[in-house]
C-alpha cells in the first residue's frame, strides 16, 4: 500500500485515510467525514484512498443535487456492486432492502434499511476487506443520509471503512456526530507547488500572488482560475462562483451539440448513459461528436456511468442553460424513461419541463408521491405534492396538495419547510374544514419546534377544534384529546391541559376526553369511575390515545391495566414497525420494571429504546432511566439526569426529574432536600406523578417534623386512592396514614395490601418504614425482623440507598446486616444487559443484532466483554444466571 502522497500537502489526511484502510483489513471497522468547502480537495481524497485501498473492495456512491428527494437512492448506488450478496442476508433484511430500492412492495423504514445493508456490507466484507466512499454526502436523500449515518455508526466489527465528504457548511442530520476531518486550504508554500505543477508559469507574477491570495489554498481554484481569468483577472468573488465561471469558459468553447449534451446530462442525476443517450436522439443531438467534444473538454467522462469533473460542474451545466433549454433537456428525458420500471423518475422530469399550471402532470405527481411515501420516501413525497400544488388549476387543489405536501415536510423532519409551506395558503379563504386542518398540521409543527411552541402547538389545535365544535363535534373532540396528549408532555403547570378541558363539552360520551372534564370538575371520586369506564370498556378507545392512556393507568393505580397496555403497545409496534410505537412501549415496560423491581428488565428495555432512538437520530426517553437511576439510588447518575431532564425545559419530564431527586434523597437520608423536590414535582399536579411524589413528599415532611404539610399531603393521598380501590392504592394510603397517624395498625395494613401485589419495590420500603417506627418505639426484638426483610428484598432488587438505610437501623438495633453479592446488572451497561437477557432465553446473535441495531459481530463482541465481566465462558452459563430472568 503507498504511504507517500502524490497529491500535494495532503500527506496528513492521506495518512489519516490510510490509517482507516488499514484498520479494516484488520477486521477494525472505522469511518471518517472530509469536511471543506467546495473545491478544497475532498473528492481528490476519496479517488487517493480508493487506489491506495489495493487490499480492499471498492464500491462509491454520491448524493446529487438534483436528486435529493428520490429516497434511498444514494444507498442503493452505494449497494449495487454487492447486491449478489443479497439471497444470503436474513429473510427480514432482504425484505427490508427489496422494499427500499423499489423491488417489492412494502413501506420501509431509513434505520431497518440501514440495519439490512450493515448486513449485506458484512457479508461482503467477509470475503475480502470493504472500503465504502461516499462524495457529496450534504446532498444525499434524505432516506440514504438516515441509512447511511446508521449504518456507520455500528461498523466498529466489520471489515469495514466508510469515507464521507461533505461541505462544512451544509450540515446533514446525524453526519456531524461522526469521526471528521476538516481538510483546510494549502499553504502558500504547496499552493505555489501546485501552480507549477499545473504549468502555469507563464503567469505573471503579480497575477500568481493575487490568485494565491483569492484561492485561499483551494486547490481547484488554483487549477481553475488561471483558467478563468488568466491575466485579468475578474472582480474578486466567491470561489464557488469563481470556479463555476472557469467550468462555463470551458463550456462556451464547445459545439452547441456538446453544450446540449452538458446540460442534458446535468438534469440527470442517474448518470444512466443509456437514458443519456436516447434522451440525445429525441433532441436530434450528433451524439458521437457531441460525446468525444465534451469528454475532451475534462468536464465529464462517459463510461459505464457519466460522472461530471466536480459537483460545480454539474451545478455550471445546469444553471448555465436558458430555462427553455432545461425544459427541453427534463421533457426528452420524461419521454425517455420507462413509466413501469421509473415512474417516480419520469413524473418528475415532467414537472420539471413544464413551465405553467398543468393539472395532468399535477396528478401524475401526486400518484408519485403516494408511491414514494409508501416506500418510505417522505421527503421525496413532499417534493412531489409540492410540486404537484403549484402546478395545480383547480383552488381546491392546490391547497390539499399544499396541506398534505406540509404532512410529508412534517414528517420527514424538516419543520420550518413544513411551516413556510402553510404561509402559501391564506386561511381566510378557506372553509372551515380546511382551516381546521390548517391549524392542526400548524399546532404540531408548533409542537416539535421547541420548548416554547411545545405550548404554543396545544394551543393552536385548540383554536382548530373549537372552529369545529359547531360543524363536526367528533373530529372537533378528536382535535381535543390530541391536544389532551401534547398537554401531558408539557406538563400541567403550562395550564395548556386546563385550558382544553375546559374548552371541552360539559357532557360528551363516555370516553376519555368527558372522563377527565369531570375529574377536574368534580375531583377523583367522580372522575376516577369515569376514567376507568373509558379505559376499561368494550371499544378499547385507549389504543387510540395510548400515550394518555399510560397516564391515566397511573392515575388509577392499577398496574394490571397499565401491564396490559404495555403489552399492546409491544404487539402493536412490532406488527406495524411504527418506531414511536414501539418505543413508548418499551419506555413504559421500562417504568412497570422498575415499579415491580425488575431492574435487569428495566435495563434492557432502556436499551434497546435507546437503540431504536439511535438509529432514528432522536434523543432518547430521559424517564425510563431517571426512575431506574433514582430506585438505585445513584447519586451522580441522578443528578446527571437531572441537570439534563431540566435542560430541556418540558414540564412533564421536569416534574419526573423532581420526583427522582425525592425518591433519591429519601433513600439516602436526605429528608429536607427530599421534602423540597418532592414539594416541587407535586407543585404543578400532573397525572400520575402527583400521585407517586405525594408519599416520598409525606415520609420527608415527617422526619423533619413537617407535620402541617403532612397532613395535607395525607388528605390528597385519600383523596386519589380511596376511589381507585386497587391493592397499590390502599397500600400506599395505609403506609401514608401509619408515617403520619404513628399508627402501628396501618404499617400493618400497610404490608398486607401491598404483599398481594407485584411492587415488590413498595413491599420492601413498607418493611423499612415499619422496622424503623418499632426501632423508635424501642421495640428492637420486631425491629430486626422488619428491617432484615426489608435489607433483604432491597439488596435483593437493587435500591442501594435504601438497602444502607435498613442495614444502619439494624446496625441500631445490635445487628449487622449480612452483605449481599453484587447483581449480574452491577457489572454491566444497559446495551450489555439487554443482549446478556436475550442470550440466556436462547436468542442468537442474529436476533439480538436485529433488535438492538446492531451486527452480530458487534454482538458478539459484546458477548466477549459481558463472559469477561461476569467470569464465565459460555451462553449456557448466561442461563443459570437468576438476575438475567423475568419474574413472574
């Protein structure tokens, strides 16, 4: 392999690059992003790696300027070489690639598709070292850019490189978060080598210092200046309009016939010479001539596939025509694509050679665009509808065609574009309906804009349903109860949840939008009746609203029903693959684990949360490990969590992250700082969360002889449980009532209610508070044996705080606490403890790689580190592992 460059003063991003190579040969995956400005040398890099690669295979794939709504297109480009791999990937991956590549029908998703060619690339790479080049990354397909940056994030295992060059300023989501290299302009010293290389020395030599001094060390100014201005030189501009100006120099000198052929072959990101060349029949080109002219020129080279000298060449080719020229050049290419087998393609050359309103291509489009976003190509789907709105007659039209290419802007990511499109519709024209539907698309772009419209978003789909109370009350209540959900994530203090209830209907049917006005009307011991008659009844309407209906389970305290959403919402992601689905169940299966003291369960399933985030591009569900690290009592972890649950100022999450602090300072003795968090997470009333601070609240004021606040927490404890009726509530009402009564008889009670459920977490700290009350009472002989099965069942789930306050109360009585050996999930991370699960209930490599984004060799190396950890050296030892099974 060379080690010396022949490019000038790149010998440290060459070595760089050669140090990736070689890691791939040695079975080390790596990637690497070149970021620069246009011209700077990052193509010149990737072609240098790609020769220098001679142990390798080689396979290349670019974005396009022009292709940059066609999904998964990149992707594609960069899987063909190795497609012959494809009959022997997993039947889930080869599906999932068929579907995304338009070769079967289907609705894929960028990180399914991302795992499925971390597959293919693997297998590939099996057999001889892979280096993967992708050039032009910052105008990839939205779709490819998703895959692509998921499927470099998991190649550490494989055999694999990946080589990415991007402009630096034209950020793609998930790129930046990559190993990059700026590669920056030549010295003077090497610009100066430069220019002789390219035999420029008849420049004079006032010229040559000004075209250093424009150049700014990028090396294809230095080539292409010279060329543009020679001795006089232009005005001074940007380089990138500098370096068009030299490619357009160069195009003034050809034939028409080659200039045709140019902008014909800029229109077209393919790069298919076939379609080039029956595109160049239809205008009549002499295409042998045409062809050798333009391949002299170094502008383009014409081989299995026509590839441009530089992306700024492509851009010169094409803005350079006259707006008839391109119509021309899309029109000959529409007619000369086949409709079957690139319909997508061909619609939208048309869209693009037609100069006014046509309704026929209009509708083309719009077929187009159900077509892509059945394959998962939102992004080109908006395009599509966008296109398809302004070529549009009828009025009506044009704004469904506007409001559904909003949807798709939405939902591929890209909300100010969503927003900017609804400025095109002037409302006050619209019939109510349609403003409606205005206004909601304009609430949930609001929503995920940021901490100030996640208030502003319920607001504006309260405006919407209120203008259709009148006209459609049922699509009016379904506008309620979505605003309802967007309010639970803001959190009750925002007032949002309180201005839509009370926006409500007084009476309505009995469903969860009449069940929640009549508990803020009435108090819980009419509205909880009512929420448990919408949550429990014969239609299911929960599953329709599933993210309020895991509040409202909570509100109930009724972890069955909470179990048996959970249980949906698993079922129900896996069958439809809805990503969001499928990680609110998992973040909730999470919370049910920790509440019934699963930890290990917990963990895996934050994992794999996490992954799914990951690979979305998507931070992941702070809760979930807020309430872990809080029941563990994890000092730093929790603090953490906190600092960066506040950071992103949601109510909802904030009032969690209080709650954590209480339960934290609780377990660790902390009693006036638990009263204060736990005042705080209560302050605002949310669902639920109210619910669970009030005891930690409760246990805090008493042990710092709050006896006032108490009381008043005592009277909404009774308030919220005594309606619910369930095992967990009455248990928490009784241990309420003993903490601040002193009264024996309710730890008692206490224990009795709680024992016949699965809070084991509750169970125990009921024993500890009860063994501390008799230790204070100077019974120590019943003490001990509270405390030593509350030590006990509390280092037996994991609350490591808690399991220090018992072992110090029974320290008091005269007895030492026997010590417990460390849980399996001690020694391990939360991604470790997922595949360690998956593997003791018989899961291969294969399956856990699947589920957590992963490669099975990634998996397998994880298996390794997990063997070392726990001391063993085999799966079937993982079996016998009691902290790696469900409890029943």
């Amino acid at each position: 392999m060379p080690t010396t460059s022949s490019l000038i003063g790149r010998r440290d991003e060459i070595d760089r690059l050669l140090a990736l190579v070689r890691a791939a040969e040695r079975g080390e995956g790596g990637v690497l992003v070149l970021r620069g400005e246009a011209g700077i040398g990052k193509s010149a890099l990737l072609d240098h790696v790609e020769q220098a690669a001679e142990g390798c295979q080689r396979i290349r794939a670019s974005g396009s300027e022009y292709e940059g709504e066609m999904p998964f297109a990149a992707l594609h480009q960069l899987c063909v070489p190795v497609l012959a791999h494809l009959g022997t990937l997993s039947t889930p991956c080869r599906d999932s690639l068929l579907v995304a590549f338009g070769l079967a029908e289907g609705a894929p998703d960028p990180f399914r598709a991302g795992l499925a060619a971390l597959e293919l690339l693997a297998t590939a790479a099996a057999e001889r070292p892979l280096l993967c080049v992708i050039d032009d990354a910052h105008w990839l397909d939205a779709a490819s850019a998703r895959a692509l940056t998921f499927l470099a994030r998991r190649i550490s295992a494989e055999p694999i490189a990946m080589v990415f060059a991007a402009r630096d300023q034209e950020p793609v989501p998930g790129l930046d978060e990559l190993p990059g290299l700026t590669v920056g302009g030549l010295s003077d010293a090497h610009a100066r080598d430069l220019l002789a290389k390219e035999k420029t020395g008849t420049l004079d030599e006032r010229v040559r210092d000004r075209l250093l001094a424009e150049a700014r060390g990028n090396p294809l100014a230095l080539i292409e200046l010279p060329k543009a201005g020679g001795f006089a030189l232009p005005t001074p501009s940007p380089i990138a309009s500098r370096i068009e100006r030299s490619f357009l120099s160069r195009m003034a000198c050809l034939s028409p016939d080659a200039r045709e052929l140019l902008i014909l072959a800029s229109a077209d990101p393919t790069g298919d010479p076939g379609l080039l060349w029956a595109a160049a029949r239809r205008l009549d080109l002499d295409v042998p001539a045409a062809s050798a002219a333009a391949e002299a020129s170094g502008l383009i080279q014409f081989d299995t596939r026509a590839r441009f000298c530089h992306p700024l060449a492509r851009s010169a080719a094409y803005r350079a025509a006259e707006p008839k020229q391109r119509q021309a050049a899309h029109r000959a290419l529409a007619d000369s694509t086949d409709p079957d087998t690139a319909g997508d393609r061909r619609a939208w050359h048309r869209a693009q050679a037609t100069a006014g309103p046509d309704e026929e291509v209009a509708a083309e489009l719009e077929v187009s665009a159900s077509r892509a976003q059945a394959r998962g190509g939102v992004a080109a789907a908006a395009a599509f509808l966008e296109r398809a709105a302004a070529l549009s007659l009828d009025h009506g039209k044009q704004v469904e065609r506007t409001l559904a290419a909003a949807r798709a802007t939405l939902a591929a990511g890209r909300t100010d574009a969503a927003a900017e499109l609804l400025t095109s519709i002037d409302a006050s024209t619209l019939a109510v309906p349609q403003r409606a539907s205005v206004d909601l698309l304009r609430g949930q772009i609001a929503f995920v804009q940021g901490p100030d419209g996640a208030v502003r978003g319920p607001e504006i789909m309260l405006r919407a349903a209120q203008q259709l109370a009148g006209r459609d009350p049922e699509r009016s209540r379904e506008f309620l109860v979505a605003a309802l959900e967007m309010g639970l994530v803001v959190g009750r203090a925002a007032g949002v949840l309180d201005r839509v209830l009370a926006a409500a209907p007084p009476a309505g049917p009995p469903d969860l939008l009449t069940a929640l006005v009549r508990l803020t009307a009435e108090g819980h011991r009419a509205g909880v009746p009512a929420i448990r008659e919408a949550l429990t009844g014969d239609d299911q309407g929960w599953t329709r609203t599933p993210a309020l209906a895991t509040v409202l389970a909570g509100e109930l305290w009724d972890l069955g029903l909470h179990r048996t959403i959970v249980d949906w919402l698993t079922r129900t992601g896996q069958a439809t693959g809805s990503p969001m689905t499928v990680r609110l169940g998992l973040s909730q299966a999470a919370v049910y684990a920790v509440l019934t003291g699963n930890f290990g369960q917990a963990m895996a399933a934050i994992a794999e949360e996490e992954a799914i985030a990951d690979a979305l591009g998507d931070p992941p569900q702070l809760y979930p490990r807020v309430h872990l690290a809080a029941m563990r009592g994890r000092r730093q972890e929790v603090l953490g969590l906190f600092a960066e649950a506040t950071s992103r100022r949601t109510g909802q999450l904030t009032a969690n992250a209080h709650w954590a602090m209480a339960v934290l300072h609780n377990g660790l003795g902390e009693y006036p700082a638990a009263l204060e968090a736990a005042t705080h997470a209560i302050a605002s009333g949310d669902l639920f969360l109210t619910g669970i601070a009030l005891p930690e609240q409760i246990e805090a004021a008493v042990r710092c002889g709050e006896d006032a606040i108490a009381r008043s927490a005592l009277d909404a404890v009774v308030e919220r449980t005594e309606p619910a009726g369930t095992n967990f509530a009455l248990g928490i009402a009784a241990s309420a009532r003993a903490m601040v009564n002193d009264a024996e008889d309710e730890y008692v009670a206490a224990l009795s209610y709680l024992t016949d459920s699965p809070l084991s977490v509750q169970i125990a700290r009921a024993h500890l508070r009860y063994g501390e009350w008799l230790r204070r009472a100077g019974r120590r002989r019943d003490a001990r044996e509270q405390l030593r099965a509350a030590h006990e069942q509390l280092s037996k789930i994991g609350l490591e705080a808690f399991a220090r306050r018992a072992a110090d109360e029974l320290r008091a009585t005269g007895e030492v606490a026997r010590s417990r050996s460390a849980h399996t999930y001690d020694r391990l991370t939360m991604q470790e403890m997922h595949i360690a699960r998956e593997v003791a209930a018989g899961a291969t490599s294969k399956e856990v790689a699947t589920r957590l984004f992963l490669s099975p060799r990634t998996v397998d190396a994880h298996l390794r580190n997990i063997f070392r950890k726990l001391g063993i050296t085999s799966r079937r030892q993982l079996r016998d592992m009691p902290d790696l099974r469900d409890a029943d």
